[in-house]
C-alpha cells in the first residue's frame, strides 16, 4: 500500500500518539530542504519510551510494503532519527530537543495539522 507523504506523515503521527508521544508536530519543508519533504517531529519522556516510539515507528513504515528507510541514533542518546526518504521522523528526549531546536531549521515551514484518533 504505498501512500502519500502527507499521509503517511499523519499515519506516523498517529502510531506515535498511539505510544503516548508528546509535542507531535508535523511540518512540510518542501520548498525549504533539500533532503526531505515532511518532517514529524515528537518527544518521548524516557530512554525506554523514545525506543517504544522508534519501534511503533518502524513498525508502521514497515506496514507500507513498497517502503524503504533507515534508522540513525539510539534512545539513550536522546534522539531517534527515521528516515524514509520524503518523510524524516525526529524522536527526541525532552532536553534534546530544546537543545537542537530542529524546529527552528524549518522556521517559514507550513504545519500540517494532526488530530489525533483516539481508541
């Protein structure tokens, strides 16, 4: 089943909310990165909890046949990085991400709004 960006974007946002992901944030860079389309960016709250997110993650990217990505960083560093292609998801620990700020890479970038499905 291949999808769109966007997409698969919001179904990446949603397997992390499922997993109690905070701060999700879904934010299409077309236009201003040269790497990617759409970055979803969350928090976790622990080590165990960014690697729990990171396995919901994967877990719906692999529900995709046609999909390829690739993992980068481990959860006891404070930061998870999936990368499918046009879509990059960011897993961070709370401080990590106010230290890197990635948000702020992608200032001028247009959020696509993600309403959670609740069970």
């Amino acid at each position: 089943m291949t999808q769109t960006n966007e997409t698969l974007a919001l179904g990446i946002a949603q397997a992390l909310y499922d997993k109690q992901a905070e701060a999700i944030r879904i934010l299409d860079v077309r236009g201003i990165s040269t790497v990617t389309d759409i970055c979803v960016i969350a928090s976790g709250t622990s080590a165990p909890h960014l690697k729990a997110l990171q396995k919901a993650t994967q877990s719906y990217l692999k529900s995709d046949t046609d999909l390829r990505y690739r993992t980068s960083g481990e959860s006891d560093s404070g930061w998870v990085l999936l990368d499918a292609f046009n879509v990059v998801v960011h897993i961070f620990a709370p401080e990590a991400r106010e230290y890197y700020d990635i948000e702020a890479l992608w200032t001028g970038a247009k959020e696509i709004p993600f309403t959670p499905n609740n069970p």
